[in-house]
C-alpha cells in the first residue's frame, strides 16, 4: 500500500461519522479493500459498501452482487439514475441521526467517488475525468442537507499484482501501462468465467478460444495489423481496456 496513505485514511474515519466504501459493479471484489473495512468497523464508525455503476453491469450481474452481499450494509446504485440517488442519500442518512454529518468517500480510483460527490454537493466542486486517478489530496465538500463530504486519494494496495489490477479497476491509463496484453488478457478471461456469451455478443469473438487467440481475433477484426498481416496485440490491448474503462463493453 502506498506509504502515507493510511495516516491520511486513519484520520479522516477518526472524523467521519459514516464511511463510504465505494465499489465498482463490474468487479466489486476486486475493489474492495478490507483491511480499510476492518479498520472503519474497529474504529466504531458506520460503513456502507455503495457499489457504483450498476449501468455497466447486467441484470443477472445485479442478482449475483445481491446475492454475495446479502448481511453486508450495502447499496447498489447508478450515479447517472436520480431515483438511486435519493435511496443512496437515504442509506446515509439512516446511518447517523445528526444535523452536521461529516461522510467520508474512500475508494479505488475511477469507481465513481468524484461523480457521487458532485451529485451531493451544493456546487459540484470534486474533479472527475475519464483519466484515472484524478483527485489529488484531501478535498473537504459543503453537501445538501448539511452533510459535510470528505473525498480522498484512491487507495492502491494490489502488490505484485499491481498493473493488471490498476488496468482492471481503470486505475491507470491503457497506453500507460508497461504490458496491457498481460491486462488483456485477464480482462477477457473474466469474461469467459462470468459471461462467456458477451464475448460473441458485444465483440463477435468464440468464448471457446483462449485468451490470447480472442485478444488476437479482436485485433484482427478491427484491422489492427502491422506488416505481414500480422496482428497488434498491444494496440489491440489497448482498445480493448479503452472500451472497458469507458463503459463501452459490459460484463
């Protein structure tokens, strides 16, 4: 994990009433953090997994998130739908009876921390971008209803795992990471695993063929050859993780 981060996390749950643990839909283990969670629920304070983007996931996706998180106190919402909006605020507010709630939002880059926060401020004055890892420092946000937001820094603790899961999360930009074939590929293996027929669906692929040869097909198809018609599996890696990180393809 990255040195400094849990002094300025630690800090900000001392001060948090509730805390707000947010999640992306296509993938909410993966951002899940629970050593934060553990530390959040040692510390007494309210915790709620808000698990964002469900306009990116499928029904059943929805039903199989439902399911693993039945006993945890979590939400499941859309930033971009108003009625998920207003049960998202109801969840807070249920949490803590008070007139000045301070809320913190912690959370990997790119799940949607700045989006949720911009939709509960009187202004909309957290930064959000398609870029990853925007929001720099510690922002302290005037909400409605007199809910003081607090927005922090993504929290990045993957380890010797790092690129292929700062590529999965959308942590880092495809074109920045050193081999996004590797990310790829295990991008594509997710699909196989968890829904094998939107890999015919969304890229006209075969779910029979291995990682590499999908990779290699989905080049192919999009013209992406060098000479020799050969294909260019990073340039092809790299379209591929674009599409996911902007919501373009869907588990």
């Amino acid at each position: 994990m990255k040195r400094g981060f849990w002094i300025v996390v630690k800090d900000i749950i001392k001060k948090a009433d509730v805390v707000l643990e947010i999640l992306d839909a296509r993938m909410p283990e993966l951002t899940r953090n629970e050593q934060l969670e553990k530390y959040a629920i040692n510390s007494g304070k309210k915790l709620i997994l808000v698990i964002n983007k469900k306009d990116l996931v499928s029904g059943d996706a929805i039903k199989g998130i439902e399911k693993n998180y039945s006993g945890r106190d979590h939400v499941i919402i859309s930033s971009k739908s108003h009625k998920d909006m207003r049960k998202f605020v109801g969840a807070i507010k249920s949490k803590a009876k008070k007139d000045a709630l301070k809320v913190a939002f912690i959370g990997y880059p790119n799940t949607g921390k700045s989006s949720l926060i911009n939709i509960l401020s009187k202004g909309g004055r957290a930064k959000t971008s398609s870029e990853s890892g925007l929001t720099r420092g510690v922002q302290y946000i005037s909400g409605r209803g007199g809910i003081m937001l607090i927005d922090t820094p993504g929290v990045v603790p993957y380890e010797d795992r790092e690129e292929v899961m700062l590529g999965l999360t959308s942590s880092i930009s495809p074109n920045k990471l050193g081999d996004p074939e590797a990310v790829a590929y295990e991008l594509l293996g997710i699909f196989k695993k968890n829904n094998p027929i939107a890999l015919e669906n969304e890229f006209g692929l075969d779910a029979g063929l291995d990682t590499q040869e999908l990779l290699v097909e989905f080049g192919r198809k999009r013209c992406m050859l060098m000479k020799g018609g050969i294909v260019d599996e990073r340039r092809a890696a790299i379209q591929l993780l674009t599409d996911w990180h902007k919501g373009k393809i869907r588990i």
